[in-house]
C-alpha cells in the first residue's frame, strides 16, 4: 500500500481509547481529507461519499489492525479508491462492461501527505465554499459543512432552521457550484486579497453568530465561536503573515477569552465594569494580544479587523474602567470609523468619547447618527441614549430611550438586561 | 463551459449620452470584443435595439398572442450580450468585469447547458 500500510499498534489501547482517538483524528482531519479527495475525484457529492466510506472502513479497521503510520494519507487513499469502485460498480451495471480508463486509474497513485500540497488542496476549499457568487447563508452553511465538518443537523441548528431545509439549501449551494462552475482553486492574485476578505466575512460570520445568536433565549453559542477560531488559525497557518488574517483571529480570541466571564449562570448580561476578570482565560488573551502586535506591524494597509482588535487589547489589558486607556481607545475608532465607516462603529465611538468628554456629547453624537435615519430599528443605539441620558440625570427621558431600546431587542438575556436598567432608575 | 454574458444598462442614460461619450464606449467595445476573440474566449455577441422596438409573443391554448415590448417596467434593461467560452466562473466573471457596460450598468453572467446528447 503506498500509504505506509497498517502497523499493530505497539502499546495495546483499550477499545474506548482508540474509539475516542479515532473521533479526534476524523474531526482534525475531515476538512483536509475531503478538501484533497475533492481535487482527487473532481466532484463535491463523490468526494463526500468517499470521505464518509473512509472514515467508515478506518472505525472498522484501526480498532483491530492498528492506527495507519499516516492517518490522512490513509483516509484519503481509501477514500479513493472506494469511490472508483462506486464508479466502475455504477458504470458496470449500465454498461456492463468496465471501461479501460478506469481501471488504469485505480493504479495506486503516489498520495503527496506533506502539507504543503494538503494546504493548498484546503485553502481551494475554503475559497471554493466562500466564493461570493454563492450568497451569503450559502457561503457560511457550505464552509461549517465542508471545511469544518460540522453535520448537516448541527449547521442546521446555528441556523435554527430544520435539517431538511439546511440540507436543501446545502445542495442547492453544491448544484451551483458544479453548473455555473465555480472553480476549484485558489483565485487569481489580482483578486486575493479582495477573496481573503470574503473569508474573513465568513468566519467572522460563524464567529458573531456564535458570540449573540440574533434570537433565542442563550446569549453564547461556544461551538460556533470555537470553530470560527479553528477556521481562523487554519487560515494563519495557511496563509501566514496576513494582517488581515491575524486582525480577525486576535479580534476573535480577545472576545471568546471573556465569554465566560460576560453571562451569569443564569445567563444575564454582564457588563465589562462587572465582569469577573479571573474568569478570563488567560492563554487566548495572551495568543490574542500577541497577534494584535504581529497584525499592526505586518507593514501593510491595516486591516479593520486588526483595528478592532487593537481596540480589545486594551479593554482586556486596563485593570478596570478607570485604567482603560479611553483616549486611545477614541483614537482607534476614529481610524476604524475612516476605514469602515459604519452606525455600529459611529455608536462604539460615541460610547469611547462619553468616557473621556462626558455624556452629554456622546448625546450629541449618537442624536446625530440617529437623525440620519436607518438605525432606527437598533437597540444598541437606545440603549446608548438611555445610558447617557441617565448619567445627565434625565430619568424620564431615559426610561423612554431603554424602553424603546427593550421594543427591538431580540435576546432574551439583553431584554432582562434592559428591564433591569428601567427598574434601577 | 459556455457562459452567456448580458449586457444591463439604463437605455434613457445611454440615449442622453453626448456624441464624443457615445463614440468613446464604442471605440471601447470595439477594443473589448478585438481582445476577447485574439484570446478565443469569443463565440458571439451583438448589441441589442432599445426595448421600444421590441415585441413579446405568447402562445396559449395553441394560438400565438403578439404584444409590444416586455411587461416589467426595469430600471435596466438588456443591451446586448456576448456568448464566451471560458474555463470557470472566475474567469467568465473576469471578462465580464472588463465589458465596457459593466462600468454603467451590470453584467448577468449565465452558464449555457450543454447540448442534449
């Protein structure tokens, strides 16, 4: 076998033990194995297939003959050539006959494991599953599908919709991809960067879907934002150095470092001032701010993302509110505000400047932003008033600000969170 | 793989275009089409007459009904296409990125069943 074939495991592991390694080995490995028996067999559904008989025959073989000297290579070689058997089986009872050229490809191919080809061959599938002519829901259900290998059941529940609806929207995204051929590759380098930013979308995407669901009743999703890190440090190791890249994945682990100290048991808000900073998990924080550093000084165009995460870095850095360095904090936003000037962006700056000027012009600001309409429907935005309205005392006017505000939110533990602030006042 | 490349642009724009403009975006075709059947991504294109000179034609219960112009009052409307081979939609979108139209307008980028065996 040109795989290294099987060795008897020496140390005997208890069934239990080799099941779990197994899973482990199956959850690292599923997006690289289907990402290379896609280029392999030329066929998204083919190459599924083949990864699920794969992983089948290694559930039946490993236990019993042993864990392969190279899983992946394994799992990819047998996932093969199970499906040039499905194929010649397919072809054999239409045709009756099998044709030459298949059977010379079942020859035993040299597998290449070494990472670079495995990168390249996954990186093809990340753009393939976040390519923009797919829409946006297609783009983010094809990626946890394919590229993390998510089950359709579980894609379907981050979505809240029904299985049967998430594998129909699964394979209406598959169909575009194989008639309007969507390429199989890495784009063009005039285009890269403009493609990068698509990913980034994505994983940002899964990760901001995980971090506030849009409804129900828990405010965190940690599988969700655990995978978006997964996707993130896939793409640094992918594709090393890129600012953009490093921006998101800081960005990504500075929040999920506080998330367990930013809900209650019971699942309420915790403001950051509140927020129990022991409860912080230290080694993202640090893997967090670390990157923060390599992604500013990348001496290329700074990206959003890092800028975003610069702003976390010293949220998470300042012992508390006092010690947050809030001018620089303003300063950051006014950059972020240039690059990507958006109504959620303009309200976090007018949050940054009531801490340093007071709140009667972050009034000023967030009346502005709200007169040009279109935020209208933003809780954020309300909440923001009724907050500066109560530090200037106008407790009337605060109470219609959070109630307007407590209209339009949709989390059940940010509507608790809001209630609260109208009883206090 | 056969893409089919059309061409949507606001006709009242384009009609209210001063001559030297007129002239420039055909020279610019004129450019576009030479560069895409050198590289043998050409199969056909022409530009279509305004919408005003169109007919709809319907046939129901075996009986042909023929009516002026298309239904839908569009913002854009169809101009002209061009029929391309190209190897991928990234390439296919590529070259319709480069239609002189795509500047004003949008460029639908369609993928062509192949023929019935």
């Amino acid at each position: 076998m040109a795989t290294g074939g099987l060795k008897p495991a020496l140390i005997r592991r208890s069934a239990g033990e080799i099941g779990s390694s197994i899973e482990e080995i199956f959850r690292r490995e599923a997006g690289r194995v289907l990402a290379t028996l896609i280029r392999l067999l030329g066929d998204f559904d083919l190459a599924e297939e083949a990864q699920q008989d794969a992983f089948a025959a290694a559930l039946e073989q490993w236990p019993m003959r042993g864990m392969p000297d190279n899983p992946r290579a394994w799992l990819i070689s047998t996932g093969r050539n199970r499906a040039i058997d499905r194929i010649r089986r397919e072809v054999f009872f239409r045709e009756n006959i099998v044709p030459r050229e298949l059977a010379e490809t079942n020859e035993e191919a040299e597998i290449d494991p070494s990472e670079a080809i495995f990168g390249d061959d996954a990186l093809r599938l990340i753009f393939t599953c976040c390519h923009p002519a797919l829409n946006d829901e297609a783009q983010i259900a094809l990626t946890l599908r394919e590229v993390c290998g998510l089950s359709t059941q579980a894609v379907a529940r981050a979505f809240l919709v029904s299985e049967e609806t998430m594998a129909q929207r699964l394979v209406r995204a598959k169909k575009k991809i194989r008639d309007a051929g969507i390429p199989y590759e890495t784009p063009h380098p005039s285009v890269l960067d403009q493609r990068i930013e698509g990913v980034l979308a994505v994983v940002y995407g899964v990760f901001t879907e995980g971090y506030a669901a849009t409804a129900g009743s828990r405010l965190i999703d940690v599988e969700l934002c655990a995978e978006a890190i997964r996707l993130g440090r896939l793409l640094d190791s992918l594709l090393p150095k890129n600012s953009a890249v490093m921006g998101l994945l800081a960005l990504m682990l500075l929040h999920d470092a506080r998330h367990s100290a930013r809900v209650t048991d019971g699942g309420d808000v915790i403001l950051l001032d509140n927020q129990d900073r022991s409860r912080w998990d230290q080694g993202e924080i640090a893997e967090g701010l670390l990157l923060v550093d390599k992604s500013l000084g990348a001496g290329c165009q700074v990206s959003p993302y890092a800028v975003q995460a610069a702003i976390a870095a010293l949220h998470v850095r300042a012992v508390d509110r006092q010690a947050t360095d809030w001018p620089q904090i303003i300063g950051l936003y006014e950059v972020l505000l240039r690059l990507q000037p958006t109504p959620v962006i303009e309200l976090n700056h007018a949050v940054a400047v009531s801490m340093v000027d007071g709140a009667e012009r972050a009034l000023n600001l967030v009346d502005s932003l709200a007169a040009r309409g279109d935020v209208t429907q933003y809780h954020l935005l309300h909440a923001a008033r009724g907050r500066f309205l109560e530090q200037l005392g106008r407790l009337e006017d605060a109470r219609d600000a959070y109630g307007a505000a407590l209209k339009t939110a949709a989390l059940e533990p940010e509507r608790r969170f809001l209630a609260s602030r109208i009883a206090g006042l | 793989m056969n893409y089919l490349l059309m061409i949507y642009n606001n006709e009242a724009e384009t009609a209210a275009m001063n001559e030297d403009s007129r002239k420039k975006m055909m020279a610019e075709y004129t450019e576009f089409t030479k560069s895409i059947v050198q590289s043998g991504h050409f199969k056909a294109g022409d530009r279509l007459r305004p919408v005003s000179t169109a007919s709809t034609v319907r046939v129901r219960n075996g009986k042909a009904a023929i009516a002026d112009g298309p239904f839908a009052e569009t913002r854009e409307q169809l101009g002209g296409y061009y029929l391309i081979d190209a190897k991928s939609l990234d390439e296919a979108t590529a070259i319709a990125g480069r239609i002189p139209g795509a500047r004003y307008g949008s460029i639908e980028v369609r993928p062509i069943w192949p023929p019935v065996a």
